[in-house]
C-alpha cells in the first residue's frame, strides 16, 4: 500500500471515530444543521413547499435510520451508532467506487 493509501484510510478512520461529536453536539438543540423534516422546513419559510411534501416519503428505507441502530437511544449507545453508520457507509461507498472503477477498466 503506497503512502497515499495509507494517509487517506487514516484520515477516513479518524472521521469515523469522531463522528458522534456530530450528535453529541446537538443532542439538546432538536438535531442537526439540516437535518429538518418538512414541518419544520415550512415554519422556517413560513408557507407550505408542495414538492418537498410530495418528495419527502420517496426514500424511506435507510439500512440505519438516523445513523443509529433501533432501540439504542442513550448517548453512549447512539455514538456508537454512529460510529457503526460510518463504517457501514465508508464500507459501501468504497465496494461501489471498485465496482465502478471494475467495470470502466474492463469497457476500455
């Protein structure tokens, strides 16, 4: 494994280890800078937003909701949650990047 490898899997693990700083920080503030549902979205704005109601239920079968595995809702179960989500999600990004990067090399 070459140089770069190794500093981008490091910077990758130490972003997984610190993401739970993203809920602890805001586990008293009604959750994260953009993370709003449509109800709270038409308070913001101040009228109701047609599409984003229409289009709000179109994705509704996450493998982790709210990066948290179901029932672990105290702060030390739900940081761990995090952390698993990000591994999850590093882990499927990464098999989708080989099998686009499998895929192109044997079409040229």
């Amino acid at each position: 494994m070459d140089k770069v490898t190794k500093a981008l899997l490091a910077v990758i693990g130490v972003m997984i280890i610190l993401s739970p700083i993203g809920i602890l920080l805001v586990w008293n503030y009604n959750g994260a800078w953009g993370e709003w549902d449509v109800g709270t979205i038409e308070h913001m704005v101040g009228h109701k937003l047609p599409g984003m109601e229409k289009l709000s239920g179109i994705w509704n079968h996450a493998v982790l909701p709210d990066y948290n595995v179901p029932g672990w809702e105290d702060k030390l179960h739900a940081s761990i949650g995090y952390v698993i989500s990000a591994v999850v999600g590093v882990t499927l990004v990464v098999a989708l990047y080989y099998a686009v990067v499998r895929f192109a090399s044997r079409a040229s």
